[in-house]
C-alpha cells in the first residue's frame, strides 16, 4: 500500500476499491490521470497510463526514496517494480524479469528506458570502471537501437517497430557485469512502405537531415533527390517542421555507437546501406521487346560504388536469377515485376542484415567474458521486455499477425504466471474462497500456433505447395480447417457479414478483441523469399563490414541447401523461446495504458481506455487478487510494519509463533472477524481494515519516533558527557605528570649547583609545560639572585660598590651601547693615570676645589676634546664631582676655567655608537659637548663611568624610611606609573 498519497488522489492500488467493478475501476484511473497519477498499483503489478508530457518525477532524489524500499512504502512508481525485480534478484539469488505491455504509443518504450536508468543508478556503489563501462554500453545501446528500430507511426511518433528482450547480468555484488540482446519481428515491410502520414525508420531520415555535407556527397544524395521508398524529397525533408530532432539524434546516434565500439569503417558502411536502400528506391524497370532493361542505368553505377562492387555485377544480379538444372547453370531474365520484387526483397534484406549485425556488435561488447562461476560467484539475470503491443490497423497483414500473437502468448504467461498462481496461493494457504472465473486464452495461441491445424501450420503449407501458390489458396485452406473454430472466421463462412471481403479478409477474435486481417502478401512475407545471386553479389563486396552481414553468400551456386524456415515459423520458435526463458524467472509486470489518440497530455477517452482495460486482463486481476481478500502479507513481515500497534507485539513478544502473534495483535485491534490465518500469510477481507491498521500505525509511528528521538539524545548527550569527562580526567593526569616531570628534571640538575665552579650557570634550563611558565620565569629570577649573591657575598665594600655603578650603568643605557667597558676595573679619576707629568698640578688644583666647593669625593675625571662658543675645536678636561662639574685647561695646570653645579644639568646624551661623545644639557641651554680622549689603552671606553657619574637618584622619605625614584622612560608607556623596586620606586614615563 502507498502510505503517502491521500485519498484525494484516488486509490493507490486498484485492490483496495471498495467495489470491483469496471466503473469504478475506470473513475479511479481517471482521476488518478488527471490529478498526474500516472501509476497505480494492482498487487505487484503496475499499471501505467501515458501522460504525453515531460514529468519530474524520475530525477536523482526520486531514485533514493525508492532504493531498498518495499512497494507499499511508497506512492505507485516504475522504480518501485524495478527496485522489487532487483532486490528479489540480490537477496533470494533468483532470475527476474521486468515485462512491459501495452499497445503502440502507451509507453513501453519510456518505461524500459527509466527501468534501465534506475538499474544504472544504484548499481556499482564502488564506482569501479568496468562496471561503469557496462552500465554506459548499455544505456548507449538504446539510443542506437531507436534509431534503426523505431518509427514514427500514426499512434506514436517513436514506436518500436521490433521486439526487443535484455538480458543484464549481474556479479555476486550486484553489479551489472554484461548484458545480451534478443530482438523479434523487425517490421522490415516499412522500408519499402508506409501508410499515410507515418515514416520509414528514423536512421533514414537522420542521416539524411542530420549527415554533413562531406557525407552527403560521398553517398551520392543531393538536395534535388527523391525518396521514393520515402514518398518525399530531401529538399521537403530539410524544410519540413517536426517534433522530432532528427538533425540533432543523427549525431547523438554517432556519438554512442562510437563509445560501444563501432570503427569509422563500421559506420561507414552503415551509411553506405542506407544509402543504398534510398538508391535502390529510385530503380525503374521497363520492358524493351521481351527485354527488361534498368531506365535509369546511372543508379546502377551509384550502387556499385556504395556496395564496393562492379557495376556489371550488380546490373546482372538486377535483372537475372541464376538456376542451377543439375550440371547446368542457366541465367533467366527477370520480368519487370519480378526485377522490381528483387529489388523490394533487397532493400528489405540489406535493412534486416544490417540491424541484425547491429544488434550483434552491441552484444559482442556487452556480453559477459571469462566469467567463471567458481571463482566469481553466480551470474544472475534481470530481463527487460519491451515489445510491440496490440495492434489493430484499417489494414492489417502479416506483421500485425505476428505482433498479435506475441501478445497473446504473452497474455497466457500472464495468465499463468499472475491470474492462475493467485487462486493457487488460496489453496496452498487453505483459505476456502469462491472460484473467480478469467479468460484463459490457450485456446487463441492454439488456433495460431498448433501443429497442422493452426494458421501458421496452413500458411507453411500453402507456402510448399508445388506449382504457383496465391493468398487465396491460404484462404481457403484456413476456411476448411478452421470451420468450426470459434475464434475464426471468414466472409465464405459469414456470408452475411459484410465487414470481410470475400477470397480476401478473415477475423480472429483475440483476448484484445476482433481484428481482421488482409491474406494479401502473407504467401510472400512469409516465404521472404530473396535470390541467392544478390546474397552472391554482397558476400563478394571488397567491404569486410559487408561480407560478414551475408555469410551464406559464399555457397556455390550447385550446392544443395535446406529449404530456409519460413518467416512465421521463425517467429513462432522465438516466441516459445521467449515465453520460456520469461516463465523460468520471477515475473514482474508493467501494464501501459493510452489515454487518447491525438497525444494530449489533457484527454481521458474513457472507451479508448475502457478497451484496453478489458483486453489487458486487469479487472480479472484485481478480482483474483481480492478473492474475498483486499491484502495478504506474509506473518514477518506483517508483523514487522504493524507490532508496534500492539501491547502485546511491542517491541518483540513472547508468543509461540509469529502466526500467534499477529492474531493476537488483530484481536486487539478488534479485526479478527475481517481476516484470515493462512499457513504463512494473513489475508486481509476489505480495505477499510488495512486503512484502519495504517492508521493506527501512522499514529504510532509519531509516538515512537519521539521516544526514539528522547533516548537516542539521551544517549548521545551520555556519550558526550563520558567522553568530556574522561578527556578531562587524561588531561588532569597528563598535567599532573607533566608538572611532575619538570620538576623532577630540574630538581636532578639543579641538585648540585653549590659545588659547581659557575654556581650551574651552564645548566640547560629545561622546558616547561605551559601551565608552568610563570612559574619557571619566577624560578629563574630566584637562581638569578641566588647566583648574584653567591658571586657578591665575599666582596669587599669596595668591589660591591663598583658592581652597583656598572648596573646603574647597564639599568641607565638600557643596551643601547655596544661597549661599557664593563670588563675592566673603573677608576672614576683618570687625570692622574692618562697624564702623569702634571698629575702633581691637577692634584693642587682638585685639593683646592675640595676646599673651595665642599665636595666630598671625585666621580670622573678625563681629558676631553670639545667645541667652544667660536665653533672651534681645543683640548680641555672635565672634572665631576658629587656636587660640580668643572671644565679645565691642561696646557694651563688645570685651571677651572667653568664650574656647573650638578643641579643645572638637565640631562646627558651619548651616541649609540663605540665613539666618547657626550652631551652634558644644562638649564641655560648652554650644553657642554666633549668627545673623550687620551684612554690608555686606545679604544678603551668611559662612557658608562661617566654616566653612572652624573646618573644620580632622586632621593626620598617615605614614612620615616629612606627610599629612592628612578625616572625610567618606556617606549609603549601610554601614561606615567610608578611600580616597586628594591631600593625605593620606580617611575615608569612615555618614551616616545
């Protein structure tokens, strides 16, 4: 059942009508097609109506709600019937097969197409390329076979004009793995001619339309030809509008046949025949004397070219036949009418040759090779059947016989298959139920096909006869056989019915309904009857493409051969062979139905469909398949749709079978008077209890689904949690053995830094975890003060005193000088060392300052160049006490010749480079530039001495205690800070 279409839509299955009858059958398919319904279901079986317009409904995501679903799960679909042929394949390891009926124009065609596209589609999940080759060959093998099998007809505008069965394996995995093709009956007639206002097949006027120039001229046809087979021009053809893009599938055909496999050669030669079928069209035989003569002998030549034969050949093969009288071989010439039946039975054989050999290319590709059962597992099949329907034309003759008793053998596997296995499955459940009488039509196959006394038994008869034979003679043997047959009869045995004419009409009255054929042409379609010289002429082409299509050319003339089957007793062969192949394997059944004749997506004829309803068998089937029951399922898998309805059944039962269970489950629901237990299936009475049991479970399903939904995210949030807190319990022991280790390892090499030389200076740190790294910085600054007071600890005032001034020095220039001359001892007061003749006379004079000034101690003292007020450079030297800074003349006994006090000066600048210049700032403005001179050794560098000399402190009481600011500047300071530091304050200002 199709649980997701509302009853707006009609019934989805046909069995679930509340009266089988055919007005209701009827109502429920019209409102289905109007409402683009174009499926519906009959049990299994398909119903499909055609919508003459393009529908959304086969794209990719239409394919994945179907894929792997049970048929009622979903609304009524050709992939639904595809998907159940592919599963019972895959999972029971079983044949299938697909059979697609219907009159022409009711869609057969299409619905083979999108049955082979669903197969391609969830095929080959690995994407493995050879299996993707296949699937490609075969998808590209109907293009080409619509090209040279279908027509255009007045009922359809591409109507298959051949039967066509496939055979698509598949490995152990399902995948298709190769393929093969059968094709039936092709309707080789419509070459030579077409009824009104239908077409030759599509190659013929796709190569013509579609060909390029080149090709054209090459095969000889130009604008200004006629198509005489074709009844029209190749300069109406080229102007002519139409639905069909003949220009545009000639080069779509091309494409595909060069992807299965087709060689240039190959395609050449496939123009080159119909090319020559067009030529040989255009013959006329005339009748010079007792001569007959080719008028228009140039076709001749053109012939002989496309055929890659002599001219003379092919002229001979025209208009003689020869016969071998025992040892003699003689040359009869035709008449002029039997030249132009030669020419026909050409045209028709050179077509059928080329399609058969089109079809056997295909199959050399497509068939599976070097499979090997052992090593690959079993090759499965699923078939595909897609062929001509019913058909009743104004005139109907031998091939519309033919296709008629096709479907009547296809009728009576129906009937066997489907019909009578539904009233079997009542018996072997034990169900009593009332027989339902169908039209069992073995009785019309019979009258066809039966040993001597069938029609096609008396046409091979009448075809053996010795002497001239005639379609009369058939007649009169079908009426004298056939008398009292009561399928059968004829005008000679209806005197009064003036629909048949007489020696000429007979009616059969098929399961489709009556239908009168003309016995005109049946003797020689039947016989099909061709020259052995024109087999002679084409296997002798120097073209191998050719040669290969007439293998029994190569018979000499005196052999002897067999006589050749007729052409009904050929089809009647394949027809059984076909049957049984179909009966072997699980049928599965598309029944195509048209809606109108005029091709309008709009129109419902209600007879128009009311006939094919009838002739197709499909009220039989529902009544069969209700049989007093609208349903029947087997107890799993009923069970496994409906237990959650049920107390008893939910989520699994303790029943002692699941027969019991699903009665239990019924008597629950209060059904139990409208059922019935078989062996392995519970069958359903009316469709009201199915509606009920769907929606009972539609509501339970809801229910379900949100206690699934509440325990799975329960679950999930479970998971979630399990897994955060054990991620976090590893990272907390994972931290916690980090830390250890860090520790740990420092711990072993810091463990002996008292007895090492440098106090562990050369110990490799090791590195932290990151939640240690404050704690590592904080570590280091405690070795670094440990080591500094293991360096200072055994100094004298002196050497600490020293040490201080050089980091006053290092905390004041801030790394902005390559050299402090931190590495040799400072002596502050080099006046006395850098000159040692006049040290006695600087000695006088810094004594007499000392007095003078009050200063307590010398800070630096050095020989200097500097710039005076003139712009001229001269030799002076600078004395810096703790109170002063003097300027002195050397080359005057150091006479002070400018004293400074140290609180005019502002600031002091040095270079960043490895010269002495130095800038003293005062209030005044009036800045003092020296450049140091005279250092013993050269080079050596005093610029930290004398910075460390005028660098002073501001000094400070903070609540009784002495303390002192150093102003320091920083580049990213926004605004001035002060933070701590071990002898007072730090005040941090914007250095920028």
């Amino acid at each position: 059942m199709a649980e997701h279409e509302s009853l707006e839509f009609g019934k989805a299955d046909f069995v679930l009508l509340d009266n089988v009858s055919l007005e209701e059958f009827m109502a429920n398919l019209k409102l289905r097609f109007e409402k683009g319904r174009i499926y519906t279901y009959i049990g299994e079986v398909v119903v499909s109506v055609n919508p003459y317009r393009a529908m959304n409904i086969y794209g990719r995501d239409t394919i994945e709600q179907y894929k792997g679903r049970e048929l009622y799960e979903r609304p009524p679909h050709l992939f639904a019937i595809a998907d159940a042929a592919y599963k019972a394949m895959k999972r029971r390891n079983k044949d299938t097969c697909i059979v697609i009926s219907g009159e022409s124009g009711a869609g057969k065609t299409e619905a083979s197409k999108y049955i082979m596209q669903y197969i391609a589609a969830i095929t080959n999940p690995g994407q493995r390329a050879e299996v993707e080759r296949v699937k490609n060959m075969l998808l590209k093998s109907n293009c080409v076979l619509e090209a040279f099998g279908n027509a255009k007809t007045n009922r359809n505008d591409n109507s298959s004009r051949f039967g066509k069965y496939m055979d698509i394996n598949f490995d152990f995995k399902g995948d298709p793995i190769g393929g093969h093709i059968n094709n039936y009956l092709l309707e080789k007639s419509r070459v030579i001619f077409q009824q009104e206002g239908e077409r030759s097949f599509h190659s013929f006027y796709q190569m013509v339309k579609g060909g390029p120039e080149s090709l054209l001229r090459s095969l000889h046809v130009t604008n200004t030809f006629q198509l005489f087979y074709s009844s029209i021009s190749l300069l109406s053809l080229s102007l002519s509008q139409s639905s069909i893009d003949d220009g545009g599938d000639f080069k779509a055909v091309a494409d595909a046949m060069k992807v299965i496999g087709f060689t240039a050669d190959e395609l050449q030669t496939v123009y080159k025949v119909l090319a020559t079928i067009l030529h040989l069209g255009n013959l006329t035989f005339g009748v010079d004397g007792d001569t007959t003569l080719i008028e228009n002998s140039k076709v001749v030549a053109v012939i002989g070219d496309l055929l890659a034969t002599k001219e003379e050949n092919v002229e001979k093969a025209l208009l003689y036949r020869t016969v071998a009288t025992g040892r003699d071989v003689i040359d009869k010439q035709h008449t002029a009418q039997e030249a132009s039946y030669g020419r026909d039975a050409l045209a028709k054989a050179m077509y059928e040759r080329m399609f058969c050999w089109i079809v056997g290319r295909i199959n050399d590709v497509i068939e599976v090779k070097n499979y090997d059962a052992k090593v690959h597992g079993k090759n499965t099949v699923i078939g595909v059947l897609d062929i001509y329907g019913f058909e009743i034309f104004q005139n109907n003759s031998f091939e519309q016989f033919c296709i008629n008793y096709c479907n009547e053998k296809l009728q009576q596997l129906f009937i066997q298959l489907v019909l009578r296995q539904e009233q079997e499955e009542y018996q072997r459940e034990g169900i009593p139920w009332k027989h339902i009488d169908f039209f069992n039509n073995q009785i019309i196959v019979d009258l066809v096909e039966l040993q001597h006394k069938g029609i096609f038994s008396v046409l091979d008869e009448a075809c053996m006869n010795v002497g001239k034979v005639t379609d009369k003679v058939f007649l009169q043997g079908l009426n004298s056989k056939l008398a009292n047959h009561a399928h059968y009869t004829s005008r000679k045995l209806s005197p009064t019915d003036k629909s048949l004419e007489f020696d000429r009409d007979f009616r059969v009255r098929h399961y489709a309904g009556n239908v009168v054929y003309s016995v005109v042409g049946f003797i020689d379609k039947n016989k099909d009857t061709l020259f052995q010289d024109f087999k002679r002429l084409l296997y002798n082409s120097s073209n191998p493409v050719l040669k290969v299509m007439w293998p029994e050319g190569k018979l000499k003339i005196t052999e002897v051969t067999k006589r050749p089957l007729t052409a009904a007793t050929l089809f009647k062969n394949s027809m059984i062979a076909l049957v049984e192949n179909l009966a072997c394997k699980e049928p599965y059944y598309v029944r195509c139905i048209k809606p109108n004749d005029v091709k309008s997506p709009l129109l419902f004829e209600h007879e128009r469909c009311r006939h094919q309803v009838e002739y197709l068998g499909l009220l039989e089937n529902v009544r069969v398949r209700r049989a007093g029951f609208a349903n029947r399922q087997e107890y799993p898998r009923f069970l496994q749709r409906y237990k959650m309805i049920s107390e008893f059944t939910w989520p699994n039962h303790d029943l002692p079978s699941e027969k019991e269970a699903v009665k239990k489950l019924l008597q629950g629901c209060g059904f139990e008077q409208d059922v019935a237990y078989g062996k392995t299936k519970v069958f359903i009475r009316t469709p009201r209890t199915l509606f009920c049991l769907e929606e009972q479970r539609t509501e339970m399903v809801g229910r379900i689904v949100l206690f699934l939904q509440k325990v799975w995210r329960g679950t999930i949030a479970r998971m979630r949690y399990r897994r955060m807190r054990a991620a976090v319990i590893i990272l907390r022991a994972y931290r916690r053995f980090k830390v250890k280790s860090y520790i740990k390892d420092v711990n072993r090499k810091f463990k002996n830094v008292r007895s090492m030389k440098d106090h562990g200076k050369h110990v490799k740190w090791p590195t932290p975890p990151k939640v240690l790294r404050r704690f590592e910085e904080a570590l280091r600054s405690f070795y670094n003060r440990w080591w500094a007071w293991m360096l200072i600890k055994d100094m004298t005032p002196e050497e600490k005193l020293r040490i201080r001034a050089k980091g006053a020095t290092l905390e004041a220039l801030k790394d902005q000088r390559p050299d402090l001359g931190l590495q040799r001892t400072w002596e502050g007061n080099y006046l006395k060392r850098d000159s040692p003749d006049t040290a006695s006379s600087f000695t006088l004079v810094s004594s007499e300052l000392q007095r003078k000034d009050k200063f307590m101690r010398v800070l630096f003292s050095c020989n200097v160049r500097k710039i005076n007020r003139f712009h001229k450079a001269e030799d002076r030297a600078v004395l810096i006490t703790d109170r002063h800074l003097y300027k002195m003349d050397p080359l005057k006994q150091y006479k002070p010749m400018k004293s400074i006090p140290l609180y005019n000066v502002t600031g002091i600048s040095v270079s960043p480079g490895k010269d002495q210049l130095v800038v003293f700032h005062t209030k005044d403005s009036r800045d003092l530039v020296v450049c140091l001179k005279g250092m013993m050794p050269a080079g050596d560098s005093r610029i930290g001495e004398l910075v460390v000399g005028v660098y002073v402190p501001i000094q400070c009481s903070m609540n009784g205690r002495k303390c002192t600011i150093i102003v320091e500047p920083k580049i990213n300071q926004s605004q001035p800070d002060f933070t701590k530091s071990r002898s007072g304050y730090i005040l941090a200002v914007p250095g920028n």
